[in-house]
C-alpha cells in the first residue's frame, strides 16, 4: 500500500507531503492510500490537526493523537 501524508502550509496556502513522523503538533494533515484520499468511517473526518509528537504504538505502528 502506498501511503502519503499532506500537511497543509497557511504560509503558501497549499498542501506539502511529508514523512508521517516528521508532523509536530498543531499541524494539520491528511492521508492519502494508494492515491485515494482517507475518510474515517466512524466520524467522516479527512482532514486532522495533530495534539502531539508521532510516536511508535505497542504494534510499533506511527501514531499520532489528534484534535480530532
């Protein structure tokens, strides 16, 4: 699966890809697989503004918390 992660620049007013684990908090973020963009079924949320640093779950999958 080919995941890319987009973080949007409010300096430039445009979307940049980025390594997943190099997003800091306060970044907003969203995710496309296999070029389709993500859409979290549960909420409908696509677009997510990061609470903290990426870190390594107990499934050592990156993971990061969210506002929402």
């Amino acid at each position: 699966m080919s995941r890319v992660i987009e973080k949007y620049n409010c300096n430039f007013y445009l979307w940049e890809e980025i390594e997943f684990h190099n997003l800091i908090t306060g970044d907003v973020f969203r995710i496309f697989d296999n070029g389709e963009r993500y859409i979290n079924k549960e909420d409908g949320n696509n677009v997510w503004i990061t609470t903290g640093e990426p870190y390594l779950n107990t499934e050592n999958i990156w993971t990061i918390d969210t506002l929402y």
